[in-house]
C-alpha cells in the first residue's frame, strides 16, 4: 500500500465509557463504538485507485482528442465578373471598369440560372 501498510480499521470512539484497546475487545465488552477506521481506509483505497485511473484516463484522451482544423477566414473582396479585378464585398459598382455588380441579396433572390422545382410537377 502507498502508506506503508497502515491500517486504519481499529480506529472508533467508544460510546460506552469503558477504555478498551481494540474495537474487537470494545465489542466483545458490549460497548457502543463508532468504527470509523474501516471507512476511512475504504476512502484511501477510492482515493488510491480514482487518482491512478485519472492519470491513466487523461494521456489516452489527449491522444484521442481530434486536432482543431483551422476554419478560412471569410474573403474580405470579391472579383468584377467583367473587369476581373479584385474589389470589397459592399461594393455595388467595379471602381476600375465602373460595371453595377449584383450584391449577396441579389444573387441569392434572382437564383442566376438556378432551377426552381415546382410543386406538383411531375417527371417525364
């Protein structure tokens, strides 16, 4: 044991009022003790062991443990579809070939070229 075999399980506090040496004479006596002793070395034992599978448990799940993929930064500009020049995001016209450029709204309202599925529409 860690502690050097020390047992704790004749500790106990004798309610009876009579001196006895172990808690086997105490009980033999027909005192009333408390033994406390057997549940203190049951709490070293928990200790004991909790604190081994802690350190074995902890290593395995740092190895387990998935690495963090770096997530790309939103564009902060986009391309002139006519000038090809790099411009910002909130920008409406190209400032190099002075085109009107559709926003994120727009492009997303107008579905350019998209394929609406009707309802009801059957295959044919």
């Amino acid at each position: 044991m860690l502690l050097g075999h020390v047992d704790f399980s004749n500790l106990f506090i004798n309610l009876f009022g009579t001196h006895c040496t172990a808690i086997a004479d105490a009980k033999k006596a027909g005192a009333v003790v408390i033994g406390y002793g057997a549940f203190v070395n049951t709490l070293l034992e928990f200790i004991i062991v909790a604190s081994a599978v802690f350190l074995v448990v902890q290593p395995v799940n740092r190895l387990r443990r998935p690495t963090l993929v770096p997530v790309p930064a939103a564009p902060a500009s986009k391309e002139c579809p006519h000038g090809l020049s790099s411009i910002p995001l909130k920008a409406t016209r190209c400032p190099h070939c002075t085109s009107e450029l559709k926003t994120a709204s727009e492009n997303a309202a107008t579905n350019e070229g998209v394929p609406i599925p009707r309802l009801g529409a059957r295959k044919g």
